[in-house]
C-alpha cells in the first residue's frame, strides 16, 4: 500500500521565512530557554496585566537592561512575547514554554541530553553510530551509559522516556490483565517503574525483568524500596545477543517503548525470540509511538526528532517507526497481530500478539 505525507503547497516567500527558522534553529532554541530558566517568562506571566517595560525586567530579576533586551527580541520572533507601546507580555506559545509539561520535557531532553551531541548526527548516519555519544563517554550505545551518566543528563533522560510511558501505564491495565495472567515477562523494564505499577495494580501477578545489568541493578533497588522483592525479580541478559533465548514459562511478554531502541534485524530477532519463548495461549504485548498514528502535528514532529536522537546518541540505528514496520516485521517474526488499541496515553498504540498455529 502507497502513503503520502507532507505538502509543497506554500508560497516562495513562507518558504524562505521557513528556511531561515531552521538556519537559525539551534540559536533560537538557546534563546527560548534562556528567557525560561532565567525567569523573563514567569516575570510576564506573573505581570500579565498590561504588560511590563524592560527595565523593570532587569532590575526585578538583576539581569542587564541589554540581557533582557536581546532576549526579548528573539522571543517576538520565536512568538513567545509580544510588544506595546514598549511594554512587553506573554503570548500562547511563550505560556506553552514556561508551564506545559510535556515542553518542559522535550526541551530539557533536547538540551541535556541531545544538544553537544547532536553536532556529530552526520557521523553517525555515515558510521551507523551513535558519534554523538562520545561527548559524554565511550560507550556502544546511551542503555550501557545510563548508570554513569551526569545526574542532570540521567534526569532529563528519565523524565522524557517516563513521561511518556506514564500516562500510558493506567490505559493498558484493562488489556493486560484481560486474560488473568499470573506471571508477566517485561522485556527492557528499565527501572521496573512498569512491573511496580502492575504489581500493585493486581496483588497475584509475578514480575520479571529482563534488562542490562546496570538497569537491572537500579531496578532490583527501586522494587526492594516498595517492598515488592516476592513478586518481582530480573534477569540480566544482553538482548542484543540474538542467541540468547527470552526466559519461557510466561503468560504475557511485554515490550514498552523497547522495540524502538533496536534497528529492523534487531526488533525482527527479537520478536523471533518471544515466539520462540510463548507457549501457544501465551501472548506478547507491544506499547509503541508509531508517527503515523498521531492525531496531532506536534506528535509527529516530535517523533521525527526523537528517531534523530536513536540516530545520534542512543544506538546509531533504530528510530520511532512507521506502523506498517513494526507489522511487516511481526509477520516475519511467526506471531500475528490479533489486535490493534489505538490512543493509548499520550501518543502509543498497543500492539497484542498471538503466536501463529
């Protein structure tokens, strides 16, 4: 089946306004940032009635008349702000940048953790390596990194990968246990944030985590916090190895914001792995951001950037993939999609897989 995306259908003149946005787009970037994190923006949100002059700014928050000036300026460009009669206050989209959640959490990810590295994204699509890695270590790929990565770095990695997935976690829960299953392979659980919730969703499901020895270590800890070392435990395996099998004798093998950390081959052995490892009642459960299922512009634009990242700084290779995909590839695998749940959360789609007979 053909697909189109995308149009040309704007004039000349949008066109080249359009082309020097992203000429300038890293500039401008630091710019917005910096009327956030040095308070300009919640200095106009806090003074919104009728507008406030430049050197009130200043001398409020102890910056520079010119400081403020300069920034102020990019933000009538960026349409963060606007100006009247010399006296400045907030627009829709600077509101967006000072209080959403979901803004807050690209742009610190976008800063912390892509921004040095990102200047090496044409290596890494020549190597097929993450070459943007290196400003921070030496390392295969950022899941061996993540344990002794800068805290500021670790945080905004963790804020972005699990503010997705939060808000997904409650959506699932109907389908997950639709079938009561009494033991729950999670594949790539990370810190165990999904085995904790599931485990005090449903006080008789068994948790096991499979993951890399560093992820493993932080997750054991976490469930040890909770109280929860009877009904939860890990695996480490490295799951880039395709010859070591999933561990067997589970009802449900869950994938969540995991499959689009491997390139094709890797999801396809993957997927070969968890048929191999289901029984014939048994099921695998795929939470993915698929570009192509979003309602929202903003959703798909994001996705795109995020695949950049997988590109640059996280393993050289894998990306947020096209529906049609990640389809292709469990039909390759010997399992079958038996059901599709779309808006799921913020952005996923659920993906329920039954081995082939």
């Amino acid at each position: 089946m053909n697909y189109t995306y995308g149009s040309d259908d704007k004039s000349a003149l949008q066109a080249k306004y359009d082309a020097q946005k992203i000429a300038f787009a890293p500039i401008m970037f630091q710019a917005a940032k910096a009327l956030r994190d040095l308070g300009i923006l919640e200095y106009l949100m806090k003074n919104r009635r009728g507008g406030v002059e430049i050197e009130k700014i200043a001398g409020e928050l102890k910056l520079s008349n010119y400081g403020v000036k300069v920034l102020l300026e990019a933000g009538i460009s960026l349409e963060m702000v606007k100006v009247e009669d010399d006296k400045w206050s907030l627009t829709k989209t600077g509101y967006f940048i000072l209080s959403d959640e979901l803004t807050r959490v690209n742009m610190d990810f976008t800063n912390d953790v892509n921004y040095m590295g990102f200047y090496h994204l044409q290596d890494a699509i020549k190597e097929g390596k993450p070459e943007g890695l290196k400003v921070f270590g030496e390392w295969n790929t950022v899941y061996e990194a993540l344990s002794e990565l800068p805290a500021d770095v670790r945080k905004s990695w963790f804020a972005f990968d699990h503010f997705y997935s939060d808000y997904a976690f409650p959506d699932v829960m109907p389908y997950l246990f639709s079938e009561s299953p009494d033991k729950i392979l999670d594949v790539g659980g990370n810190t165990a944030k999904f085995s904790i919730f599931c485990a005090k969703q449903n006080e008789s499901v068994h948790m096991t985590i499979v993951d890399l020895p560093g992820q493993v270590k932080e997750a054991m800890e976490n469930i040890k916090n909770e109280g929860l070392s009877d009904r939860i435990d890990a695996v480490s395996v490295n799951l880039l190895d395709q010859d070591v099998p999933l561990p067997k004798g589970y009802d449900v093998i869950w994938m969540s914001q995991f499959l689009d950390c491997f390139s094709q081959e890797e999801v396809l052995g993957l997927l070969k792995r968890s048929c191999d490892a289901l029984d014939e009642q048994g099921a695998l459960y795929i939470l993915e951001t698929y570009w192509d299922k979003q309602e929202f512009e903003a959703s798909t634009y994001s996705l795109h950037a995020t695949s950049l990242y997988f590109t640059a700084i996280a393993n050289g290779n894998s990306q947020m993939y096209h529906s049609r995909d990640m389809e292709r590839l469990i039909e390759q695998s010997g399992l079958y999609l038996k059901e599709v749940v779309e808006n799921i959360g913020v952005s996923h789609t659920l993906f329920i897989c039954k081995k082939k007979t």
